[in-house]
C-alpha cells in the first residue's frame, strides 16, 4: 500500500466521520429537545467559564406604608459557570498491509468504514460523559434525589418529576440505563415512538411527552448495583467540541510485513446548568471517574430548581 493510499485512508475517514457526527448531532440535539446538546465551541485555556448574576432570593416583600422599619439588605451576587476540557482519543489501529495492497482493496472504502465506527463510538463517550458529569452534579443536592425500593416506574419518575416542585414542567427528558427501560414497559407505560436512534443510543417518548434516552452509560449505575435515572432540563449539559480533531497514519519498519497504524485525538469541553467544575479539587484534563466524582462540582445558582434537573435511584 503506497503512502498515497495512507492518505487516501485518512482523509476518507476524517470525512466520514465529520460528516456522520454533523448529521447525527443535529438529530440527537433536537430528539433530546437539547436537554444534552452537543455542539462545537473553541475554548481557550483547560477551563470555560460564562458568568452571570445570581437569583436574588425572596427579592419582593410586603411593606406597611404606616411604618418606618430597618429592612436587611440583599446582595446582587455575581458568580461563574465553569466548565472543563476533557481529551480523549483512539488507540492506535492496525491498517493491514493485505487489506488494500495483496486483496487490492479500495482504501476509501477502509477509511469510511473506519471514520463512521469513529463517529458512532465518540457521540458515545460524548454522551457518557455528559452523564457522568450531571448525574455527579446533580447528586450534590439530596433534594432533588428520589429514591425508591423497587425498580423504576412511572410512578417513581412522577415522584422524580415533583423534586422540581412548581418547576416541574420543565424537566424535558429522561435519561435512563438500556436495561431499566424495560421496567418503564413492564409497569405499563406505552412507548410506541422511536425518535432517534444510532449506535447504542435510543431515544423514545415516554408516552407524557417526554423523551427517554436509553443508553448503557455507566454514569447510570451505582456502585451498589442500584440504577439512576436523570431527569434533565434543556440546556443541562451542553459538550462542546473543540475543533481540535487530529489523525495520524504512521508507517514503521523491522518486521516482515510493514507496520502500519492510525491513531486520532480531540477534545471537548464539559458543561452543567447550574454547577461549575471545582478547579481546585478536579483539576485540569479530568478523567472519567473524576467527571463522575459528585466533590468536583459545586452549584453556584441560588435555587436547586435552577439547576440541571432531579434523579430517581431504583433497583
């Protein structure tokens, strides 16, 4: 296989996988009514940050238009959503030799198969990511944590729902694991309409208008077996991808046959509603199981309810 059909190689699965991501984000943004948004946003720095002024807290009173009283002031506090950069990246992967050189395969057609499987696996640890980190979040704030000694039902993503008090309305999706949607099915909850689906993630109706997305992301489990299932505002958790995508296609000698590998790299930033990263105890370039550690993220809004939404803990 000559060094052009190494290029050739690359540049279709760049393409490919470019091209599979615009198109699937934009479905997925809008089934999940960007509840978890996916978009692209360069940041500078290991760390975004958005700032805004706090709810000011019972800011209207009663007065008494007969009476002159010493009435306590209240601050307009200024604060700042942060959010962290996470690299990630491929292992290396063999290009063999006898592929395209000794079966004379095109290398397009590699590179397209290659590019789409790399499409499919990083929307998928886009969106473990993004529930690591929210689940992590929201777990900061017993409130708005329902608990139940049963699997999940409806009646538990009722109670769920409630956590949110007059707020609930706006709870817009459920994110819940692959395995407990078949609960949901099993306490009679008609689920009929498939509205995205790709790789393994699958996002449905609820049957009361809101959308669950069924996934086997590991942010969903605890570690005593037990499932969490989140329920998320719009706008909960947004990752934003770096433009940053970088392949390399590397030919080495001193074996039999030609070694030849691909391996490639980016990076996207980590966003929750409600919650900046703890720069202090998370640090830069976090891992998985830092995203998913409840310590790294500290609520910076003044009302639970203006956070990133509730979750219901089962069997």
């Amino acid at each position: 296989m000559a060094l052009s059909d190494l290029e050739v190689f690359s540049e279709y699965a760049y393409d490919a996988m470019t091209e599979t991501i615009d198109q699937q984000i934009h479905l997925f943004n809008e089934a999940s009514r960007f509840a978890i948004r996916l978009e692209t946003v360069r940041r500078q720095g290991d760390y975004s940050h958005t700032a805004f002024f706090k709810e000011i807290d019972a800011l209207v009173q009663m007065r008494n238009p007969y009476v002159d009283e010493d009435v306590a002031t209240v601050q307009l506090e200024h604060a700042d959503h942060v959010g962290v950069k996470v690299g990630i990246g491929t292992k290396p992967v063999s290009i063999k030799k006898s592929d395209f050189n000794w079966l004379k395969q095109n290398p397009k057609q590699g590179g397209v198969v290659y590019g789409k499987q790399l499409a499919a696996a990083a929307i998928q640890t886009n969106l473990n990511s993004a529930i690591s980190s929210v689940g992590a979040a929201i777990s900061t704030i017993p409130a708005l944590t329902h608990t139940v000694d049963t699997k999940v039902t409806r009646e538990a993503l009722a109670g769920g729902v409630a956590k949110f008090e007059d707020r609930w309305e706006s709870i817009a999706i459920w994110v819940i694991h692959g395995a407990a949607i078949h609960d949901i099915f099993l306490s009679a909850l008609q689920n009929n309409e498939r509205l995205f689906h790709f790789g393994n993630v699958s996002v449905q109706d609820d049957g009361f208008g809101r959308p669950i997305i069924a996934t086997n992301a590991p942010g969903l489990r605890l570690p005593n077996g037990k499932s969490k299932t989140l329920g998320l505002v719009t706008g909960a958790v947004t990752i934003e991808d770096q433009d940053d995508f970088e392949s390399n296609v590397e030919s080495n000698n001193g074996k039999t046959n030609i070694q030849r590998t691909i391996q490639s790299e980016w990076s996207v930033s980590v966003n929750i509603k409600g919650f900046a990263w703890d720069v202090a105890n998370g640090g830069n370039a976090p891992t998985e199981a830092a995203l998913a550690t409840p310590e790294n993220w500290t609520k910076v809004v003044t009302s639970d309810r203006s956070t990133a939404g509730v979750m219901v803990v089962s069997n």
